[in-house]
C-alpha cells in the first residue's frame, strides 16, 4: 500500500511527487503519456515557485531555463501607455527575482528527473488512470489495467481531468469564456531588432493581444479571435503569419507551435472527496493573463503534501488529522477565487471590444495615477490566505520573505521547511516543541527583508508554516503569548 497515488505527472503531479518523497513518504506516480509534453504552455513563474523548487533541490538546473520578466506595458485604444506592470525591487523578498519567464518542457524534466531519483517514489508512464473507487482505509485505482492501493490519491491530471469525473465533482464557471490564438515564435535576430523591448499588452477593442518576450529568442503572442472567426482555420500557419504581420513577417523566426484556446475561469466545486484532492488544473484554470495557472497547482501541492505528510506521519492524529486535512481545499480555493476575480478584472481591462468604453477606460486609469502611469508590480496582486490554519493578526497568511542571511546561504538553505518562529529578538518568547527558532539577532540578514516585512505589519515575531506562509505574528509579549497557545491548540 502506498501513502499516496499521484495521478497526472505534469508541473503539479511532479512537485507534488517530489515533495512527498522527500517527506519519506511511498509514494505511486503515473501518467497516461510518456515522457513529458514538448510544447510551452506557462512562460511566467513567480518568485514562489522559485522557492518550491530550492526546497526540491532543482532550483539551479531550473535556472537555466529562465529569464526575469521584462515590464508589460498596457498600450490603450489609441496607442497610448495606460498601465505599466513590473516587479518588486531589490532586495527581492523570496531570494529570487519576483517575475520570471521560462522554457516549460525542460524545468519539467528537471522535476521528473529529480523523483526518479527518490527510491520511495514509483513512476509509471504511459499508464491512464481509468477507475477509482475508495473505503475507510485507502484509494484503488485503476492504472494501466492493475490496482493500485493508497491511503490518499491527489488528482492532478488537468483540466479535462477524469478523476474529478469520476468523483463527480462540477466545475464552477466564474463568467470568462474567450477564444485566443496562442503562438510561440523562436525570432532570429532580424525579427528581435524590430520587436518591442518591452513585453506588450496591446488593449485595442479590435483585437485586444498580448505580446511577451519569453527566455532567449522565445517570443509569444495570444490573439484574440473575433466572433464568426474559426479558431482552427486562425491557427493554420498561413492565417498565423497574417496576424503577425504587424511585428514580423516569416523571414524573422519560425513558428515553434500555434494553437488556438478557450480562456477560461473555472474552479471545482469541491477540492477534496473522500481520500481523493484534486490540485492543478483539474481543481482551476483561469485567463493566462498574469501567468498564474502553474504557479497555482504548485501553490495547491506546496499547501497540500506537507498536511499530508504530518497526517501520514502520525504527527498530527484523528480529527485533528481530518480538520488539517480540511484546510487544503477551503485555503486554496478561498486563494484561487480571489486571485482568478483580480486576473479576470486585468482581462476585462484589456479585452473591452466597444471603443467607446475602451477609451472610457484609458481616461479611468490614466485619471486613477494623475496622469502619470506608475510602476505596478506584478506580486502586489497576489491574495493572500484568508482562511483555515492562519490567525487572526497582522501579517498572516501572506507570504513570509526568505532573507539572504550574512552568512550567504538562504533562509531556507540555513533552516529548512518546517514549522518556525522567526524573531527580531524584541519578544521574551519561550518556543515550544515543534517550532524551529529563528533569531536575527544571532542569525543576521544580509538586505533587511525580514525587518521590512516586520516593520510593514509592525510586529516582532511570526510563526511560519511549512509552505512558507505565515500562520500569525505578533507585536507584543502578551500577544505572542496568545498566539503559541492557539497555534499548539489548533
Ligand atoms: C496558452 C497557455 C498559457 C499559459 N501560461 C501560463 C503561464 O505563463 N504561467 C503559468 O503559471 N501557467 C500558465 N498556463 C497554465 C499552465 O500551463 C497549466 O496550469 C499547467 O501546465 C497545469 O499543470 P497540471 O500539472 O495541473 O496539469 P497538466 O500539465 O495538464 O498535466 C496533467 C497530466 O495528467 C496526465 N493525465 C491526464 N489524465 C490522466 C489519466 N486518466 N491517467 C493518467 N494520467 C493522466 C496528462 O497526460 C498530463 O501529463 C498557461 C496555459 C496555457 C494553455
């Protein structure tokens, strides 16, 4: 019997596998496919990813894939800048540059090269989950025609995902529903002399598209196709090479892949049934309009697989184990709500059609910033957790920063995952078991990220979870007090 049977071995289904193998766990991952897909879907990751990917060990092969993200600049109906989206400045807050652009099938196969590399994980490619049922004790699925036993099963095969068929869970639709053409273009260097050095929203109601200058000389467009107008005739080379004309013509680059998608904003009624999670696109898919729909499965199996793991454990036992178990899905959806309605406003911004209304909008913004369109960084609209294992106080449920110490390494270089108290040293604080003490007084930062982050909430301490995100903080002694009591009682 395993601990856990991972179905789907795409960015979600690999972390999670990596994850809980290096929790100790016996882990079965499979995939219908073999080998990982060829084709980039996500160009853009975050800084928190960055961090996920540190904590497996992968993060320097990863980094040779990407590129920070160049600024976006919102251009309004009538050619004018309206909005401009950058990142946060140095010192960057998780330790790695906050916006990213990267080559997707090669930071995948860093991912499955890593749990191939666990002895306590099972990979099975080209095997397709085709059933699954379950009792009191475990999951049996179906998989390659054999039965495969596990105490939990995580779902993570996608947006057409069976399992959550089969668990009979809906899809609840959050009101977007737009054809795109999407096209990867590799541009020589003729073509890259004339593109824009910037990446580009172009907020035009003819055909509002995005133009983003992705690692090395990747280049991407999304299109957006107009009513009457057949998606798979607009993705024929031919038809492609007419909506590129503006930029560059075939003699800039070649065409790495054209496709044409539905962009949607679509949320799974319920995370969890049972000893089954649901976690990637098979619990989401939203607009891809701040490149958030990978970074969301790696939020969803970063929050997940270490409550599974202290379940599995026998750290935490009985209903307690059930009411952490329960803060996965109210957390992250609470999370991918939130975060899909602010992605949904950045789409209607850019895909308002009537021009009157576009130029309204102009007007509005450029009114909103005096007339003079400021820096927005991409990371300021990312929610933070507003339910389940958080307190009540100031700071929590975002993310907590991970500071370069003096000493040169990372935070979590120096301290690991777990559980942690971090403190300025200001509190008389007597940690309990279970929390690993963190000091910057004995333990200095090198740029001041944890004393900002601090000085912002305006509190001395923080209790950190496993995945990074803070679960309280507190200011005084009294409220520390408090804080410790309610965390070892929850
Ligand atoms: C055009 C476009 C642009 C995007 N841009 C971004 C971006 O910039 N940034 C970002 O973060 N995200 C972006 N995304 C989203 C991102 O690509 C997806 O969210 C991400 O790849 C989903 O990962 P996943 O592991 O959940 O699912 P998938 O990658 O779809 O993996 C699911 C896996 O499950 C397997 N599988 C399915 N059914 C079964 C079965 N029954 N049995 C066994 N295996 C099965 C499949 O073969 C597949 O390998 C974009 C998506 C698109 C389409």
């Amino acid at each position: 019997m395993y601990d856990v049977a991972i179905v789907g071995f795409g960015p979600a289904g690999a972390v999670a596998a990596g994850l809980l193998g290096q929790a100790g766990l016996k882990v079965h991952v499979c995939d219908r496919r073999q080998g990982v897909y060829e084709i980039p879907r996500a160009i853009a990751l975050d800084h928190e990813i960055m961090r996920v990917f540190q904590r497996l060990g992968v993060v320097d092969e990863v980094q040779r894939f990407c590129e920070p993200f160049t600024p976006s600049e919102y251009f309004g109906a009538d050619g004018q800048l309206i909005r401009r989206m950058t990142m946060v400045a140095p010192p960057y807050p998780q330790g790695y540059t906050p916006s990213i652009v990267f080559t997707q099938p090669p930071v995948e196969r860093a991912l499955r090269a890593l749990v191939a590399r666990l002895g306590n994980v099972t990979v099975q490619e080209n095997a397709e989950c085709t059933a699954l049922s379950q009792d009191a004790d475990g999951v049996s699925l179906t998989i390659g025609g054999e039965t495969v036993r596990a105490r939990w099963a995580i779902a993570a095969d996608g947006g057409a995902s069976a399992l959550r068929g089969m668990l009979g869970i809906e899809l609840e639709d959050l009101d977007f529903d737009e054809p795109w053409l999407v096209v990867d273009v590799l541009v020589n260097d003729q073509g890259l002399a004339r593109l824009p050095k910037t990446s580009v929203q172009y907020c035009e109601p003819e055909r509002p598209c995005t133009y983003v200058i992705g690692p090395g000389n990747h280049r991407r467009w999304e299109i957006s196709l107009q009513p009457g107008e057949d998606p798979r005739h607009m993705a024929t080379p031919e038809e492609t090479w007419k909506l590129l004309s503006r930029w560059i013509t075939p003699q800039d680059g070649e065409l790495w892949r054209q496709s044409s998608y539905r962009f949607h904003a679509l949320v799974a009624q319920h995370w969890r049934a049972g000893r089954v999670f649901l976690a990637g696109d098979a619990a989401h898919m939203q607009p891809p309009f701040l490149g958030q729909g990978m970074c969301q499965g790696v939020r969803d199996v970063a929050n997940l697989t270490w409550k599974l793991a202290s379940v599995a454990k026998g750290e935490v036992c009985g209903a307690a184990a059930e009411r952490l178990l329960g803060t996965y899905g109210s957390e992250r959806k609470a999370h991918v709500m939130e975060l899909t309605r602010r992605i949904k406003h950045v789409g209607e911004v850019i895909c308002e059609r009537d021009p009157h209304k576009a130029r309204e909008r102009d007007a509005r913004l450029l009114a909103e910033c005096g007339g003079v369109v400021k820096d927005t960084p991409r990371q300021d609209i990312l929610p933070a957790l507003t339910t389940g294992l958080v307190a009540p106080t100031a700071g929590a449920g975002t993310l907590f920063p991970q500071p370069r110490m003096q000493s040169g390494e990372l935070m979590d270089q120096r301290f690991g995952s777990g559980w942690r108290l971090v403190t300025d040293g200001a509190l008389p604080i007597e940690v309990p078991p279970g929390l690993r003490p963190i000091d910057m007084r004995s333990e200095p930062e090198a740029q001041g990220v944890v004393s900002s982050w601090m000085l912002r909430h305006g509190v001395h301490a923080a209790i950190v979870r496993p995945d990074h995100y803070t679960y309280g903080a507190a200011s005084s002694a009294a409220e520390m007090a408090q804080l410790l009591t309610q965390w070892q009682q929850r």
